[in-house]
C-alpha cells in the first residue's frame, strides 16, 4: 500500500496494489480523499484508517466493488474524510466500470460530486478544474436533443467572448444529478450508463453530484477555480430561480439564492423558448416572472450576470427531452429529427432509452 498526503492542504492519495493468487498479475485500487480534521496529527490518523478499510476491502470484498466503496468510511465520518475519486485496474477488476464507481461514490455519500472525461477516464476533479474557466449544462440527457447541443454551442460561443475567458481552452461539463438519475427509489445504473456513453460521443466530460440548487453547483466548482464559471440554462432555469419553495432550507429564500450563486464570478447564459399557448418566443429579457423577482432579473441583467443567447436557432425552441423520450419509447420514428445525428446512431445502435429495433427504424 502507498499513501501521498499534504497536511497543509487536507488532500491525500491512497493506494493497494495486490495478487488475488501467486503469481498472478497485479490488481489495484487507487482513491483520492480530503481531509477535513484540524490537526496533520488527525489527518494521519484518518488516513490510516482508511488505508486499513483500503487493505481490507482489496483481499477480502474486491468481487464486490460496491461493497468495497461502502465500507472505506468504517470508523470514519464524511466530516473527516471526503473521497472524489476512486479507480479500479487489474484482472481483479475486468469488468469494473470505473464510471459506475464513481456514481457509487456519490450515492453512497462518500462525495458530494464525482467527475470523469468524455473518454470515460476518471479524474480528480482539481486535475481537470484548477484554476481554468468552466461552462456547465445540467440537465438528464435522456436523451441529449439538438436543443441540448445547440443551449450549450451557443453558450459556449458568447462565454469565449468574455474578457475574463478570451484566448482560454474552458472546461466544458455535462452535470447530473442524483435526482435526475432515479428511476422510483433507486439509480438506474444501465440508464445512467447510456447517457454517458452518448455524451462521451458529444464529446464533453461529465460531472455526477449531489446538488440541487445552482448556487451549490458555484459553491463546488470555485473550490478548484477562481475564473469565470458559466452556466448554460434554458429559460425554464430561472423561472424555477425565482420560486421560494426550492428554497425552505434557506433563511433568506430566493434572495439569500441569489447572493450565494452570483457572488462569485458567475454568469448565466439563457436559451429562449417557445410558448405553447401563443407560439411566440420568450427570451429571459421579455419572460413573465412573479413580482418582485422580476426586478432581481433586471438587476442581475444590468450588471451583467445573465445573458440571453441571442444566435439559436428558433425550429430547436420546441424541442422537450420528456417528449423526445415519449416518442422512442412509443416507436415513433419522428424522434429522430429531434437528436443529433450521432445521438440517434448510438440510441438505434445499442437499443438504447427503451428503442426497440422493429418499431423505430
């Protein structure tokens, strides 16, 4: 077992590499942890805590990564000890995927979020965020529609152009959520898979969390970065901004919202939509929001912390992910206009969302 720690900072590497029978090859397990005790001398001690349950798990549970994951924290507390980041290697591990470990990571509250790259690589967050811009879309993506990718193109393309961002490479991710992921009580784990690989063909890296409200999502990412975070948001997001019953845990409601997310430097670029009564588009300048948070978009508009998307493309404005979904799943083959095209491959090649060959080709 090897261990890397760096008191001042909280963060360690821990690690096992180990033989399931004589000379047999190598398996291993590697994990990234913070450590949150005051003292380097409670670091040290979580740490070999933890490096007991690693030694433990890797000889007598790694048939049962899941099992492994849920008992690292034995003796411990997430008040001691977050782990981010965990990858399996090795013929003990064939047919780990490591992505799943990461989900595992958040389900089981060893993490609040967890991330891993459009190839499907898992990475410690800080490796990939530290200190460069970032744009988010957060949304399910089941499936991703040519509105998803055109919310995030067009974001993209206005976030380039901002003087904190001009002349950068940003980091682009794709956030789901736990809640975006339940199928009744529990996580669908072939579903979530599904939307990974299709948004690994998108090519943008993917962030699992444990967060709800958008200021938790800043909160989060200004840990790695202290440049621009951007969010790609359809108009629907900041009317939802605006209701205080997303809010019950919060003193100060909406207000309190508001200050937490945008205090940082945090800028909202909002999509239009269309309105399904008149036909006509709404952008987030000319949207009906309840008095008086309309004069919280006016202000937040003013001083430039939300931006509409001007350049989209208005035939995507009535495209809905619950619809799109319907339509698969019914065998109607008009969804496959509403995809991209190599969306709809993946769907069709790997029966993907409930698709079902006969019915929708």
């Amino acid at each position: 077992m090897a261990t890397s720690q760096q008191p001042e900072t909280g963060r360690g590497w821990v690690g096992v590499r180990f033989q399931t029978q004589p000379r047999a090859d190598t398996s291993k397990v590697i994990i990234h942890v913070h450590l949150s005790d005051p003292t380097a001398v409670q670091q040290q001690e979580a740490l070999g805590v933890l490096g007991v349950n690693l030694l433990f798990g890797a000889l007598q549970q790694s048939h049962e990564p899941e099992t492994l994951i849920g008992a690292l924290l034995d003796d411990l507390s997430r008040n001691r000890v977050e782990i981010d980041m965990i990858k399996f290697s090795g013929p003990a591990f064939a047919i780990v995927d490591n992505r799943l470990m990461s989900l595992q990571l958040v389900e089981q509250g060893l993490t609040d979020a967890a991330m891993f790259t459009a190839d499907g690589e898992v990475v410690q967050p800080s490796d990939v965020l530290y200190k460069k811009p970032i744009l988010v879309q957060r949304g399910s993506f089941r499936p991703p529609t040519k509105l998803t990718t055109d919310l995030l193109e067009r974001a993209r393309e206005q976030f380039l152009k901002d003087p904190g961002v001009r002349g950068e490479q940003p980091v682009v991710l794709a956030e789901m959520t736990l809640h975006n992921l339940l199928s009744g009580k529990e996580v669908d784990h072939a579903d979530f898979l599904a939307r990974t690989d299709i948004l690994g063909t998108l090519s943008v890296d993917v962030l699992i969390s444990r967060f709800q409200p958008y200021y938790q999502v800043a909160e989060y990412l200004s840990r790695y970065t202290d440049r621009l975070i951007g969010l790609a948001v359809g108009l629907s997001t900041v009317k939802q901004m605006a209701e205080e019953r997303f809010y019950t845990d919060l003193p100060g409601g909406v207000l309190e919202s508001m200050g937490r997310l945008f205090k940082r430097s945090v800028k909202m670029y909002v999509y239009p939509t269309r309105d399904p009564q008149s036909g006509k588009i709404r952008s987030v300048e000319t949207a009906a929001i309840d008095p008086p948070w309309h004069h919280m978009r006016d202000l937040l508009m003013e001083i430039g912390r939300i931006e509409p998307i001007r350049d989209f493309n208005e035939s995507y404005t009535s495209i809905h992910t619950t619809d799109v979904l319907a339509r698969i799943q019914r065998g109607d083959v008009s969804w496959q206009e509403l995809v991209p095209p190599t969306v709809a491959e993946m769907i069709k090649a790997k029966n993907l969302f409930g698709f079902q060959p006969s019915a929708g080709t």
